[in-house]
C-alpha cells in the first residue's frame, strides 16, 4: 500500500517541482549569464538544498518504484512475501543512493 | 461470442477498439525516462562543476543537445500521463476534472516547448555567445 502511493507522491512532486525546476534551468542558461546565476543562486540557498536533495529521493524512489512496476508488470513477484521484501527493498535503496549521491556531492566541496 | 476475454479483445479488437495505449504508453516513455534521465545525471555529475560557460559548453554539443530535447519531451509525456491518472482518480466533479486536465495539457506542452526551445538556442548560438 504505501509503496503504491509514494509512487504516486513522487511522481507528482517530480512532474511539479522536478519539471519545473529543469526547465527553469534551461531556460536560464539560455537566458544569459545573470539569469544563470540568479537560478544557481537560488539552488545553492540552503532552501534550494532541501529541495533538491528532496528531488533525488523522489527520483530514485520512483525510478525504484517503477522498476518494480516493471517486474510486476510480466507477472512476477505478486506472492506476499516476496512481494513485501521488494517494496522494502525499493525504499532502502532510495534513501542509500539519495545518501551516497548527496556525500560524494558535498565531500566534493570540501 | 462466448464467456470469458478472447485474445482478440485483448489485442485491442473489442467493441472500442482501443484500451491499452495509455498503459503501454506509459511503459514506453517509462523506459526512455530510465535510460535519458539516469544518462542525464551521471553526465551532470561528470561535468567539471556547473558553471555557466561549463553547462552551455556542455549542452551546446550535438550528442548532448538532442538526447535532452527527447529528454524533455520524453519527461513530459509521461508526467502528462501520469497526472492524467492522478487527476482522474481524485479529481470528480467532471467541470473541475476537465478544467484540470487541459491545464495539464498545456502546462505539460508548454514545459516542453520551453524546455527545448532553451536547448536549441544554446545549441545553435553556442560558441557565438562565447
């Protein structure tokens, strides 16, 4: 159940926020030099951290989330046990990699 | 006709002649989502640093420039999708529920166009502008 919905959740967040926030750094980057850094600003604010560090866990949650889509979607994987050892699996693995990603990034600037 | 779904219906043969397309659609752009976005990130984290000059440098180049612009209309076709179902599902006044989803539209089209748009500019002024 709540793998289900989180799916739900961090599809919408990533189709609002996530869309929103590519495009707008496009748009910026072709916009000129100012506009650029006006959205690096923005990024880099301790604000922009949280967010884009809430939309690495959303992408991986449902890049996760889908893959398991996947398997389920050729007919595997619908016994209860194993079932649930998947959709276990798919949030631990969300929080590791948004973990490991986020250090390597951060142990970068230092 | 007898009980039971014959192969043909569910090859899209019943009464409407469709049904499918919106699941399988969704699988599709899901697939092209997997391979562009997790090529897009990796390239960004390969990327030097994200500096101006760097990150126009960068999508100026043609083998970049074109897998974003399938990036970005790959994205928004599957969020559009998406969102439809999500909007379906809890969205039930049918006014409310209709002008929500030609919102969708055109907030899904239009991020797109922009999106690639800015891509293209960059690709085609790139080492102009520099």
């Amino acid at each position: 159940m709540a793998i289900s919905i989180f799916h739900r959740i961090t599809g919408s967040g990533l189709a609002t926020v996530g869309a929103l926030g590519l495009v707008w750094w496009l748009w910026a980057a072709a916009s000129g030099k100012a506009a650029y850094e006006t959205f690096i600003a923005c990024a880099t604010s301790p604000i922009g951290y949280l967010v884009l560090i809430g939309l690495t866990w959303a992408f991986f949650q449902h890049l996760f989330s889908g893959l398991r889509h996947f398997v389920l979607d050729i007919g595997a994987g619908y016994e209860l046990k194993t079932n649930k050892s998947w959709s276990i699996l798919v949030f631990v693995l969300a929080i590791a990699a948004t973990g490991i990603l986020w250090l390597v990034i951060l142990a970068g600037k230092i | 006709m007898g009980t039971g779904t014959g192969i043909g219906r569910v090859r899209g043969l019943g009464s409407a002649k469709t049904g499918a397309h919106h699941w399988i659609q969704q699988r599709v752009t899901a697939a092209g989502n997997v391979l562009l976005l997790v090529w897009f990130l990796i390239s960004l984290f390969k990327l030097p640093g994200l500096e101006y000059a760097e990150v126009v440098a960068w999508l100026g180049q043609p083998l970049v420039a074109v897998p974003m612009m399938l990036m970005l209309a790959n994205l928004f076709w599957h969020l559009r999708m998406g969102l439809q179902v999500v909007i379906e599902d809890y969205v039930h006044e049918e006014g409310t529920k209709f002008g929500t989803l030609l919102l969708l539209n055109f907030y899904a089209i239009g991020g797109a166009a922009l999106g690639i748009f800015a891509i293209a500019k960059i690709a085609f002024t790139a080492g102009a502008a520099s």
